[in-house]
C-alpha cells in the first residue's frame, strides 16, 4: 500500500524527469470565489497531464530486466501518453492498446511519443485478451492508470510540492480540490498532504452523474455509476474508485464535490482568461468548484488542482465562443 | 542607464511579489524547431504580460513620498493592468489614460486592478495634454512603458531567470528570441544575459511591416515604421525603438527575425496544442521564428520568450478554428 515513504522515493527518481509546475492565482478568480484561490497548473507537466508522473513512478519502480522488456498499457486519454513518454525516456518499449474509435490525435501522439500502439474493435474484439497475450509473448509489465501503489505514489508527489508551495504563500489551512477519476492523483495527494502539510485537506471533484467516489464517500463503501458516458468530462469518467486508492480516499479526504458540465467549461474558459492556462474538462472540475460552490467549501483560501490540459482545440474552440 | 547593478536591485525589490516563469518545453516542438526549444512562458506571470515586473520596478524606486503621490500611465494594453495591478499591491492611486474606442475587456480590467482609468477621444483630444494637466494637479509620477532604466530593469529580471533555467537544463550557448516592441523586453534581457549567462545572445522577434528595431540593428540608427496598425500583433506595435532601449540592443543582440501574421497565429495554436498555455499574437512571434525560421538561428538550442497572453476569447477562438 502506498506511503509517504513511497512517495518520497517517487519523487527521488523523478528527480528533474517531470516538471514542477506552479501555484497561479488571479485576483478576478478569488473574487469570484469569494476567497483566496490558487490553482496548481499540472496541466503544465510533461505530455499535457500528472499521468507522466505516476507513469515515471511505476516505470522506475520496475526491477532492471524486468523493465527492459517493456511495459504496456490500455488507454485511451493522458495514461497513455504519460506511459508513453515516461518509457521512451527510460529507453523502454512501450505498447498501448488504444480503442479503434479513439480520437486520431491521441493515437499519433502516443505514437509520437515513442509507443506501439495496438488498436482493438470495441465491438468485436476483447481489450483484456489482447493485453494478456501481448504481456505474456513479450514480457511486458502491464502499468495500471490508477489502481497500483507506484502510481498512487508518482501522483503524491504532486501533493509534496503543494505542501512546499502552501508553505511559500503562507497558507497553513485549506481544502484541497482535485478532479477524481479512479482516485490515483486524489489519494497520492492526500497521503503527501497527511504527513506534510496536515492542515492541508482533499476534497474529491466530480462531474453530475459520475459521481462515484462522492457516494461511496458518503456510503463508506464502493458505489458505481450508472453510466459510463456523456459528460464532457472525458478524463474522468471512471466505473468506481478503485481497492487501492478508495481505502485511502476514504480514510482521508473531506465530502465530494460535485459540479455541472456548464460549471466545468466556465471554470475552462476563466483558467483561459485569467490564468492564460488549457484546462481540459475533467481538470477543470476542481477550479468549477472552488469557484461555483463556494458556500460548500470551508476556509479563507482554497486550492484547485487543474490536473490536464488535453483538449481538442475545436471543442476547445467552440467553448471559448459559447462561453466568453 | 540600465546596468546589470539596476537589474539585480530590481529583483530584489520585486521579491516575490513576481512570479518566477517556468521554461517549458515538447518533444513535438523540438521536432518542427529542427533542435531543442525551450519557451519562457511569461503569459503566466501575473496580469499575464511581463509588463508587471517593469511596472513594479519602476514604481518600488520612486522614493516614498514621490510614489505615495501615485502614478499615471498612457495604454490601451498590458502596461496599463501591469502599472494598475502594481500600484494597487504598493498601497497607491493609480490614473490610466485610455483611448475610448480602448477595447472594453482591457478597460474594466484596468479599473478592476484598482486604477481610475481617464477616457479620451483620440480624435478631438490631446492625450498628452491630458496627463500633463492631470500630473501637474497631482503629482503623479509618469510610468513610461519602455523607455525608462527602471522599466528596463525590471523587465531584464525575466533574463537573471532564463540565465538560472538554461543552467539547469544543461544550455551554455543558444539564441534566446524576444518580442520586441519599444525593446524595454529585449534590452533589459540583453543586458542580464551579457552579466550571467554571455553564451545566451538575444535576438529580437517582430511582424512584417512593423520590423523597425531589425532594420534599426541593421542600419545601425533609428529607423520607423510606415504603418501603425493593421497586424495582429498589436501588443508589439510601436513606432520605432527607444532612445533608452536602442543603445542596449544595439550593442547586445544578434540581427532581428521577422515572421507573418500567419505564422504567429500557427504558433499561438502550437503553444495551445503542445504546452497548454494561451500566448497572444505579439508574444507568439519569438515562438513563430523558432518553429519557421530555423534556417536562420544558430545553435542545439533556442529559447523563446512568451511575452503574453491577453488575448480576446472570441480572436482565440477563431485563430484556433482556421489553424488546428
């Protein structure tokens, strides 16, 4: 199970792989929030999102032969491209399973980055049983996107450098909001926060209709959701938390917060215009919370992670038109 | 005349009230530069232009009773929100004179960062009788917006930073490309790099039609633009470099690079695609030579500073619309 010891070693050999993104604020976003608001620009690190951290955490974990056979993945978003990268960097192969139907752009980028990627029927064909064939032929370690220790891990050290920066601008007391996929980046966060800046408390965010972790908060025990599609909220939209991350989510974090799709790519198009990031929709959920549900949060300051900025520049586009 | 004494001074007494950029970088943009390209992603510091840190310099050297006075400032742009947001964080009245025909976003914006924004008509009254009368009754101090030593200086405090980053990422010798406007930008890095990092030589970037500081540096005198408008690039439309700035550059930086309003706006959209930040069309034009004007860069490297990101929602979403 993942600890802080973990996650000090992930970000030992992280070193200087991944980027130390920065804390950012606006005076009009705290404004709106009706308190101090800082937002932590992961969508600045490596590949577009904090995957290449928990990708390089994982990779790096591997014993030395055993990673020089290679690792693989299914994915179809930032998991992919964060392996991707992170094995090209350990000069590793990678090979990703990607759905046929996935956007052609997130194909040639993984391809881009270096990885074979396999394409599946979704239709037709049986994602797991290509994967298992391919692991077992070649050797390659499967790299999960959330539910593994060394993942966990790789995306705490997004919470070590929160605990520094809170530090730096004198903030000792605050909700911490982060978009909660699986729960890997929420959990990672939250047990960095635990040991480092106690203080410091994670709130899980999620789009209506997907949100699985808020009602297993809320239940004590594992909830699903209903549907497994249409929100804009691509990245994550995920069945359940997962065995490993919910122990700790739920052991550590404060209640789920819960936005709309609109509060998302408002919160998109304000990151745009006040903080001159590209926030994509599923991480921009935390930054539509501290700013649209103000009166559900606790505290003179708040920080939002905005966790990725992979968004297609049409949709992109036509969000900025219809929300300016 | 600004020296590299003034511009330690300067960052001294910015502190932290700046932000320190981060330098980002992407494989993908590597491939298009034809060599390793790293971006100063100054869009982010705060009120989104580097303007910021001019303004704070200018106005933390006043001695305290001049200053407690307060200042006045002519723009329509980036210098007004960084002298209104860095009189307001000193505790002192601000006045911005504004054409009123000023776009209204960069208006309320002024005014919410605390200034009094005085409206002119720019065809019936004289802009600078009106600041004179309002200084005279006043007493307020005239921010010019780059041709001033203090201004400079705080702007060379992006180059004491590039001078550290390129030490990190292992970069002795590379061509560092600057928008160039009035060159309060270019000189002041010009000037830090000539101190703390002599490897790195400047290079100023500006769009066709408006090459006056290229052809300046070329002619070895001050030379004019014909037009005043009609590029996207407004931020960086000037009639001709400073008398403050002219000698600096001219001493300091390598011959200028000029790139299309065409290939800012593709630049503008590789910097959205691949680093996830928003720069505007002026500040895109150092990343626009670096992508399309390889064969006339030096170097394994090149950095490219992104001087801004105050860019209108609507021309964002359409330059992302006609070039993706």
């Amino acid at each position: 199970m993942t600890d802080i010891a973990m996650i000090k070693a992930a970000r030992d050999r992280i070193g200087n792989h991944a980027r130390r993104t920065p804390l950012l604020s606006s005076p009009f976003l705290d404004e709106i929030a009706g308190r101090r608001l800082f937002v932590k620009a992961e969508c600045l690190q490596l590949t577009g999102s904090f995957k290449f951290r928990g990708a390089w955490s994982a990779i790096s974990a591997l014993d030395e032969e055993t990673r020089g056979k290679g690792v693989i993945a299914f994915s179809s978003g930032n998991h992919a491209q964060g392996v991707a990268l992170a094995a090209r960097m350990h000069g590793i192969p990678a090979v990703i399973i990607m759905p046929s139907d996935a956007p052609n752009l997130k194909i040639e980028n993984t391809r881009a980055y270096g990885a074979e990627v396999v394409l599946y029927d979704r239709q037709n064909e049986d994602r797991d049983a290509i994967g298992e064939r391919l692991s077992a032929e070649r050797n390659l370690t499967l790299i999960r996107p959330f539910d593994e220790p060394h993942v966990v891990a790789g995306q705490g050290t997004v919470g070590l450098e929160l605990a520094e920066q809170a530090d730096e601008h004198g903030i000792a007391r605050a909700e911490v909001l982060v978009p909660c996929g699986g729960g890997g980046l929420t959990a990672g966060i939250a047990l960095a926060l635990e040991a480092e800046a106690p203080g410091l408390v994670v709130r899980p965010c999620e789009p209506d209709g997907f949100d699985d972790t808020a009602r297993s908060l809320a239940a004590g025990r594992i909830e699903r959701n209903a549907a497994m599609g249409g929100s804009i909220c691509d990245a994550i939209l995920t069945p359940s938390p997962g065995h490993v991350t919910f122990p700790i989510t739920s052991r550590l974090c404060g209640p789920g917060l819960v936005v709309s799709d609109d509060e998302a790519a408002r919160a998109m198009v304000l990151a745009f215009t006040r903080l001159k990031i590209v926030v994509e929709p599923g991480a921009a959920v935390a930054l539509a919370a501290a700013l649209f549900r103000q009166k559900e949060i606790m505290g003179d300051a708040v920080i939002a992670v905005a966790s990725g900025g992979n968004v297609d520049p049409g949709f992109f586009s036509e969000t900025l038109r219809r929300y300016r």
